[in-house]
C-alpha cells in the first residue's frame, strides 16, 4: 500500500475533510488530494504535523513505504532562543 492510501485512510478514520486537513497543513485542497493519490510527496515538516493530527508514527509508516529515515538523514536546525 502506499503512503498516499495511508493519508487518506487516516484522514477517513479521523472523519476529516480534505479540506479541513489542507487548512491545517497550509496547503490547497488540490495539494493534498495529489499527496493522497501519490502524485507528489509531502515534506517531511508536513509528515510531521499529519503524524501529529493523525496520530501516527510516521518513520514506522514511511518504512512499511520502503522509505528508510536515519538520524543523520533528518537534520533539523532549532533556533537559540
């Protein structure tokens, strides 16, 4: 199965709209239906608020996609306050 499936099986199980899930993603309506289908990738910021929303951990759904993260393979700058 793929990551888009996913997307949108969770997004069913959470009973949401495309609509109200782009809007929390700062994305259309269009960008997330193409996330959906697989016809474009999410970022890894907006994998990171759908795992947030969803509920999901989303290195072990990436993995069941055969998308394999290690650490050095994500970096993240974080601002000193």
């Amino acid at each position: 199965m793929e990551l888009g499936h996913h997307l949108k099986r969770a997004r069913e199980s959470k009973r949401m709209s495309q609509q109200e899930v782009a809007e929390f993603l700062g994305v259309s309506q269009k960008t997330l239906s193409n996330m959906e289908s697989g016809k474009t990738q999410p970022t890894v910021m907006q994998l990171a608020k759908l795992g947030e929303l969803y509920d999901l951990d989303m290195l072990k759904l990436l993995s069941k996609n055969g998308i394999h993260l290690s650490p050095p393979a994500i970096q993240l700058k974080w601002k000193k306050n």
